[in-house]
C-alpha cells in the first residue's frame, strides 16, 4: 500500500484493514477483536520517511520476533485513544491554570502557529511547546493537559463570539418580569424604564379605613422586598460584566489563532 512520506499507517494484522488514525485502529480492535490482547508493534524511523503501526495479537510471538529482527523496529504497549485523560485528573488540571499562566499558554502557541501550518504532526510540536512551557514557568504538564486547555479556551471563545452576536449587549435584561406581589413588570426599551401593569382585582369592593391600612403596609412591604432585589439583581448583573470583561482579554489573543489550530 503506498501513502505519502510521513504518514502512520496502521495495519490489522489479522484482517490487512489499514487505518491512518490511531483512534480508529484502536476503535477496530475494540469492534471486530475483542477477545485479543493487542499491541503495537511500530515501525517509525524518522518524520521524513513512512511510519508504520503493525496491529498484531500478542499470542503470535514469532511474528514479533520476526519483526523485531529489524533495528529500525520499536515494540511498544495498545495505546489509549489520542489525547485520553482521566477526567477526575483533567479537572484537577484545570483549577491549577491561573490567569496569567493562561495568557502565557496563549503567547507560547502564538510563537507556534506557523508551525502548526506547515506540520502534520502535530502531536510532536505540542509535545515540544509543553517542554517549553514546563521549563519557562517550571510546571510539570503533560501535553495532553495543554492540548486539552486550548481546546477549552477555543470553545469558550467560541461561545462568547456566538453569544454576541446574538445579542447586542453582553448582559441578559428579561425583557418583564411577573410575580404574585409585583403583577407584571414589563422594560421600555425606548426610555429604559420600567412600567408596571398590575392586575385589577376582580372582586373589587369599595375598601375602608381598616383595608387602607393594611394595604400600604403591604406596600411598603413590597417595596423594601423591592429595593433589596433590585439591589441583588444590580450586583449580579455587576459579576457577569466582570466576567465577560475576562473574557474579552482572552478574545483578541485567540481570534488570531482560532482559524490556524
């Protein structure tokens, strides 16, 4: 089978399916051979020449004595998946990115992109900006952590980017509210106030004295309730500006790269 130079190829041995993608021969074994023990026996001399992954059965030693008579042969153990990690470690991962160690991870693939045009092995240059990383700011990630991060902060950009253009303003403001004590509030938009519109009692009766009293109490109730939500509403809405504001800072480093990675 001929491919161009610098492709994996994986190779069933027991069936002769060819796979260029690791997570598709793993996905073959686990559909169409899974009672076998599979390992990979690999051929990979250098990037500028044809790597070959054999899938083989780990019963057929003399098949692999065979192929490990080649010094260019590397026998290794079934891979998992690309870029698999624990999940319980991957969250963990996560909550140890601080902001300026993010903004770091940025410039550093920023400095990589136009490697990232022209390789196809992408797998060694994030594994080479890892190294890089680790040693400018002595952590021990792996690269699949770093992979995995960018691909967090490229969906996080994305739905940012999706979420303004569906709407003018960052902010939410429900467009009218109703409740039991307050009827129902509808925003003006034109003058940006609020107008309420209470709902008449259908069994109104000419009120006394005594209905009067209790009524503005209630009123003032309602506006002491009033006062306080508006006052947790003006400090929510105060948190989500901050937070898309953080975004922001993220959002002219990332649209650069977004398209090339």
């Amino acid at each position: 089978m001929e491919v161009a130079e610098g492709t994996l190829v994986f190779l069933c041995r027991e069936c002769n399916h060819s796979f260029f993608n690791n997570d598709e021969a793993v996905q073959h074994l686990n559909d169409h051979h899974p009672g076998d023990k599979p390992s990979i026996n690999g051929y990979f001399n250098s990037f500028n020449k044809i790597g070959t992954y054999v899938i083989r059965n780990k019963d057929n030693e003399r098949s692999l004595a065979e192929e490990c008579a080649s010094d260019n042969t590397v026998t290794t153990d079934y891979p998992p998946p690309h870029n698999s990690e624990p999940e319980d470690h991957h969250e963990e991962s996560e909550r140890n990115w601080t902001n300026e160690m993010t903004v770091r991870l940025i410039n550093k693939i920023k400095k990589f992109d136009s490697v990232f045009d022209r390789s196809l092995m992408k797998k060694t240059i994030w594994i080479k900006l890892t190294n890089e990383f680790n040693q400018e700011n002595s952590k021990n990630l792996t690269y699949q952590q770093i992979e995995n991060k960018w691909k967090t902060l490229k969906r996080t950009y994305k739905n940012v980017l999706k979420h303004n253009k569906l709407f003018k303003k960052p902010e939410i403001v429900a467009p009218a509210t109703c409740s039991s004590n307050n009827g129902l509030i509808i925003r003006n938009e034109t003058n940006n106030s609020m107008r309420d519109r209470q709902t008449e009692d259908t069994n109104g009766e000419d009120s006394d004295v005594e209905t009067a009293a209790t009524q503005t109490e209630s009123d003032a109730a309602n506006s002491s309730f009033i006062k306080k939500r508006k006052l947790k509403e003006n400090a929510a809405e105060r948190r989500h500006k901050e937070k898309m504001q953080r975004f922001d800072t993220f959002n002219e480093l990332l649209a650069k790269l977004v398209d090339k990675l």
